[in-house]
C-alpha cells in the first residue's frame, strides 16, 4: 500500500503548470493506486499489475486482474492455480524484466516511454527539477535516466537517498529517507 508520501508528491505535480511525470523502476504500481495518471508514469522494467505468455506464445500482455498467489510457507513455492496464458493455456509469468531476462515483452514500458518523451519535448520554456528518490548505484536505470533529462532540459537534480546521495552536476543531494525529504521539501518556502 503506497505510504503518505506518494499522495503528497501526485497533489504536488499536479500544482505545477504542465504537471508531473514518474519515472520508477519499482513495479508495484503504487503511484497508481496514489492516484498519479496512468498516462504519466513510466515503468521501466515492467509493472506485476500486467503479465505476458511464459513461452512466448504471443506477445500480447494483459493486465493480472488483481489476482494473488497463495505461496506454501514450508516450501515457498506458489500453490497452483497458476496465472495461465489466455492464448495457449500455458504458464503466465509477470510482465517485469528481470537480471538476464530474454523474454521480457517491453511494448508497454516502450510506449510509456514514448508519452514522457513527448512531455519532455514540450518544457522547453520550463525550469525543470527532477525528484529522484532512492535510487541507488547498483541498478542505476533511475539514476541514468535522472541525469540524462537534467543535461537535456538543463534544469537540476535533488537526490535522495540515505546512503548514496552524491551528485555530479546541477542538483543537490540528501542524505534523507523519502518521507523526511518529501516532507521538508514540500514544506521548504
């Protein structure tokens, strides 16, 4: 359940003039369920809301419909039913990419994408500020994205994360858990 934070940030952006854009590498869907526009959220490495044919029968990916696996706690394997392909009638898997994942159906992440970079090209007179929160080093996907949109729009960075903050560039870094740092910026003067 998204925590109070993401509500604040949605009423946030929505406040600016041409309102906000998430870029996240979780894929819980917690930015929706805070109320953020389906249309302006960009996952990029999938979301567990959606699922796609585990063989690869098609390359059709549909929504999970809410559906829950119950998972045996001795053996931590999920008890069947299985989430099936409506095509093939074989194993779904999540629609996430994963370390060394072939078969990862990217079209959704891919015109997600294509919305936020249309967005993008129409801040030209902007002064933009991206609010990276938590990304880290080891998977740096948030990260490269952060800093590439602060070199193309010119604008500055505000990281944060309790362990890895720095930046190089425009921007500053926190060294803030979110909730803090959403807290002190969105009460800042």
């Amino acid at each position: 359940k998204p925590h109070g934070g993401f509500e604040r940030l949605r009423v946030y952006g929505a406040s600016r003039l041409k309102g906000a854009f998430v870029f996240t590498s979780n894929v819980d869907g917690h930015f929706q369920r805070a109320g953020f526009p389906e249309a302006c959220v960009v996952e990029c490495h999938g979301s567990i809301r959606h699922l796609q044919c585990f063989d690869g029968c098609t390359d059709s990916i549909w929504e999970s419909g809410g559906m829950s696996l119950v998972i045996d706690s001795e053996t931590m394997r999920a008890q069947a039913p299985l989430p099936s392909c409506p095509h093939c009638g074989g194993l779904a898997r999540p629609n996430i990419l994963m370390f060394g994942d072939w078969g990862w159906i990217g079209e959704r992440t891919w015109a997600q994408d294509a919305r936020l970079q249309a967005w993008l090209r129409q801040l030209d007179d902007c002064r933009v500020v991206v609010l990276e929160i938590g990304a880290g080093t080891t998977v740096a996907t948030v990260r490269r994205f952060s800093e590439t949109v602060v070199k193309q729009t010119n604008g500055k960075l505000i990281r944060v994360n309790p362990r890895e903050p720095e930046i190089d560039g425009p921007g500053i870094g926190l060294r803030m858990r979110a909730s803090e740092a959403i807290e002190w910026l969105l009460e800042a003067p």
